[in-house]
C-alpha cells in the first residue's frame, strides 16, 4: 500500500497564507523524510537509494569534486516519476541536483548534500531513418550514441572526447567535430522532453514553446529536466583524424601551424584541437586532427604532417575510433615524458596497433579520480603570440602548482570557421551573438589534494585573465565577448556568458518556473 504524501513544516506557509516558501531548507531531517516522501510516490520503475553500489554510481561523477555525498539519490524510471519528484522537492523546498553524464566540472553544478537525481536509466537511443533523427535519453554518453548510430551510416553533433554526457553537453552549448558544417550540438536539437517545475510533461520545439525551444538551448535545467532529446542525423562515413603528440623540440613549429590553419582553413571538413600541456612538471604539445571524410585532401594538414613527432597515429577510422583514441592519449604505455625517447622526423607510427591495444578511454584515463576544474576565455583569433602566452602559461602554472598537487594542466585551442556560427538559423540562449568568429581557448586544471582546491580555482582565474589581457593587447576586441559556459568557472557572471540574453531568460524562467524549484538545484541560475 503506497504511503501518504508527507507535507513537511516548510509547507505551512503556502497551506495558512497560500504563498509559496522560495528558500531552501537544509534540515537534515526534512531532507531524510523528502527522501522517502519520493520512495513512496513514484512507481516501481524507479528506485531510491541511501547506500550501496547503486547508490555510489548514482553520486559518482568523473572528477571527485565534483561528486558530493548525498542524502539519498533518486534514480527515476520514468518522465512521471521525474514529475512526482519535482512536486515534491518543490513542495518541502529540499535541495537537489540532476546528473547526466556526470562529467560537470564545477562543484555543487551537478552534484548535492541533499537529493541526487540520477538519469541512468534514461539510456535509449531509437534512430528513425524517415525522419533522419534519433531520440536520446538524457542519461546517455556521446560514446553509446556514435556506437549505436554506427552501423546505420549517420551520426549526430556530438562529443569529441569520449565519456561526455549528452544531456549538459547539448544544454550548454556543444562545439563538435562537425561545428564547421553543422553548428553546435544545440542547434540540432529537433525537440525536447521536458518535465516542467510542476512536474507537467511536454514536448518542447521551436514551433510548440518557441521561449522554452530558446531558452533550453544553452540555458541548462533552469526551466526543468529534460529527459530526452531529438537530434537530427548526418550521413557519415569513416573518417582520418587521429593524434599527434610532439617533443618539446617541435613547440613553435606547432605554435605556427595552428595559428596558419585558424587564420586560413576554408574547409569545413577539416577541424583540429591544439593542446600545450604541463604533466608533473614536463612540457608538451599535442594535436587531434579530424577530416571528414575517409580520404585526407591534398595539404590540408601538411602543416602539422610534416613537424617532427613522438607520437603519430593518424589513418582512416570510425569517428568512435577518433573519439576514443583522442581520449586516450595521457595513458599511452610510451610515454611522451620519457627522456630516453628521441623524436623521430616521421613520427612514431602506431597505426597499426589495434584499437583493443589501446589504454582504457576517457573516463577511465589519466585523470580520472583526480579533482579538476575548467575556465574559459574568448577570442577572434589564434595569433601565435597568443598561442606562445598560453604555453608561457601552462609552463608556468605547471611548475608553480606541482608541489601542491597540480599533476595536469591543459591549455587547448579548437579553431572554428567564421562561417560555423551562421549555421543556426534559429536564436538561442547561447550564444547571445552570431556576430564575428568567437573561439574558446579552454583551461583545464587536474590536482589531487582537496586541500589545494581554492589555490588552483585562484590560478586558473589568474591565467584566464592574463590570456585575456594578453588578447586584448593584440588588439582583439574581447573584452566583453561571451564566455562558453559548458567550460566557465562556476562563479563566472551570468553576464559574462548570455550577454543581452540575461533578461529574456529570467523573464522565460520566472513564468516557468515562479517558484524556483530549479533554484533549488545548483549550476547558472536566471
């Protein structure tokens, strides 16, 4: 027999003078008993835990700052279950937090002492061929997309590194292998199963709720949970990308060829990611190179082809291949770290090697278990002195934080086409302007040490601000460009990354939402 829903005292107000209690109560006693308040509404599609491996898989997230003890977690079966929940959490004003993939980097975002909703369960992925798209459960990674898309020719604006939940990459933003071609995850969203603050369920596209259709694209769970996403397909066929990894020896070889592509690349196809990183001290670049398509064009990346290696594996693959590949490189049995290797002008071809031989992927790479953190800068242009700042930087830092644990440290360019953003035909919430090119230089931050946690979140806003006045010396006009919030530091303004877009979406969210039940979960709030 089910229980009787429990009304807690936070309720009173609403129930003697029919307002609604908006702040958040963290008795743990009221927390406990929303916790079997919810055990008792939902269906038997759903389950609560409050210990045990469910319960530990349910909080886990990539980075252990990430990651919180909860008071119990909420793992719903179901889109009705999500809205009973909501109800509830909403009624007794608990705290709670929505995990997808668990790959938020900054604390409390994703992560809770109060209820953890967890969206495992939501792990379909149905493609429709006649309607050339495939619906995907807010639970699911970019890794189980591709594999099962695979076999049907297509694939999705998805993930370029492996272990990347779908649901907060989508609702952040997106940059992609194919942004070139197709934009931002975003911006191939065809609708969205939304549970509303009132635990209401419905379907949300441009035409049915054209604020909520704005709103959700890079507005996160501001204005509920999304428990399943539209997401138009592509053809694809097998790709050539893969990683390069170079001496110390090769760095301004490096430093020019990235500034050449991002000043001169024409071809949508063609997309790299240029990372400077500092592991335990050493010093190093790499670059992931994607072509989209099985045959590399004639020059497109000679560049990079040419420049001394440690490391080569580049060939034709499966985009999944890519993809795990590029996750996989800090764990490679040779190490680009070790002094008795010498670089070769050809590189060390491992092409060969099959993919079965590789180290486990991301998650399960060198930096997992290892607390980190991102943040984010916007620039026009990838100027080599810009590029030689950034480096300038990540030896620095590399140096400066080892003795407190700082282990990792990765300062990573994705040059994006003028012509990328224009591929949206419909406003978002991010970014808050199509004009100009706007390319995101990412800092990412791994330690070990929770005792370091404010010094490294201190260093790598002191880094993002030295590059962004090193930008704005170079006489980009930056200063005020949109942060990409999927990567901003957790206190980042709400400003500083919707621009303009800030009033519209707090008026989108208090129609919602005027009882901020979302509030009661953490990440960027209108």
């Amino acid at each position: 027999m089910r229980k009787p829903m429990i009304l807690f005292s936070s309720l009173c107000l609403l129930l003697v003078t029919g307002t609604f209690a908006t702040s958040i109560i963290t008795d743990p006693r009221v927390i406990s008993e929303t916790c079997e308040t919810i055990a008792a509404a939902v269906s038997s599609a759903s389950a609560v835990h409050y210990s045990g491996s469910s319960y530990e898989e349910n909080i886990h997230h990539w980075a252990p700052s990430s990651t919180q003890r909860a008071a119990c977690s909420f793992e719903p079966g179901t889109a009705a279950d999500v809205g009973i929940a909501l109800q509830i959490l909403g009624r007794n004003r608990a705290p709670f937090a929505v995990k997808g993939g668990g790959h938020a980097m900054n604390p409390g975002f994703s992560s809770t002492t109060g209820i953890q909703i967890a969206m495992s369960s939501f792990s379909e992925i149905v493609y429709d061929p006649e309607l050339q798209a495939v619906s995907v459960g807010a639970g699911t990674i970019w890794d189980d997309v591709y594999a099962a898309l695979e076999p049907h020719g297509v694939t999705v604006v998805g993930g370029r590194v492996s272990g990347i939940g779908v649901a907060g990459f989508t609702l952040g933003g997106g940059y992609s292998w194919l942004t070139n071609q197709y934009g931002l995850a975003l911006d191939n969203v065809e609708s969205f199963e939304l549970v509303l603050p009132n635990g209401v369920v419905i379907d949300v596209t441009e035409s049915s709720h054209p604020d909520l259709f704005f709103g959700l694209r890079g507005g996160y769970d501001n204005f509920g949970i999304v428990t399943k996403f539209v997401l138009r397909t592509y053809p694809q066929e097998q790709i050539w990308g893969g990683i390069i990894i170079y001496p110390e020896t090769s760095v301004d070889q490096v430093t020019r060829a990235t500034a050449s592509f991002a000043a001169s690349n024409d071809d949508p196809k063609a997309q790299i990611i240029m990372t400077t990183n500092c592991i335990a001290g050493n010093h190093f670049v790499v670059t992931t190179l994607f072509y989209d398509n099985p045959d590399l064009a004639l020059g497109v990346f000679d560049d990079f082809l040419d420049i001394p290696a440690l490391i080569k594996d580049v060939k034709t693959r499966s985009l999944l291949s890519l993809i795990l590949r590029a996750s996989s490189w800090p764990e490679a049995e040779s190490s680009p770290l070790e002094s008795s290797m010498d670089p070769l002008p050809q590189g060390l071809l491992v092409e060969d090697v099959p993919l079965s031989h590789l180290p486990t992927p991301a998650p399960v790479n060198a930096t997992l278990a290892m607390r980190g953190t991102f943040n984010t800068v916007t620039v026009t242009q990838y100027s080599v002195e810009l590029i030689e700042a950034a480096i300038n930087e990540s030896i620095h830092w590399g140096q400066t934080l080892m003795p407190y644990s700082g282990v990792f440290l990765s300062y990573d360019f994705t040059p994006v086409m003028s012509t990328a953003p224009k591929r949206a035909s419909i406003p978002s919430a991010w970014p808050p302007t199509y004009e100009g090119t706007m390319m995101p230089i990412v800092l990412y931050f791994a330690w070990i040490s929770e005792f370091s946690d404010d010094m490294m979140h201190h260093a790598v806003r002191q880094s993002t601000s030295t590059l962004l006045d090193k930008a704005v010396s170079l006489g980009q006009d930056v200063k005020d460009a949109p942060l990409y919030s999927n990567c901003a530091l957790f206190d980042t303004p709400l400003e500083r990354m919707y621009g303009n877009n800030v009033e519209r979406l707090r008026q989108i969210k208090n129609q919602i939402d005027p009882y901020n039940v979302m509030n009661l979960a953490g990440g960027f709030k209108f």
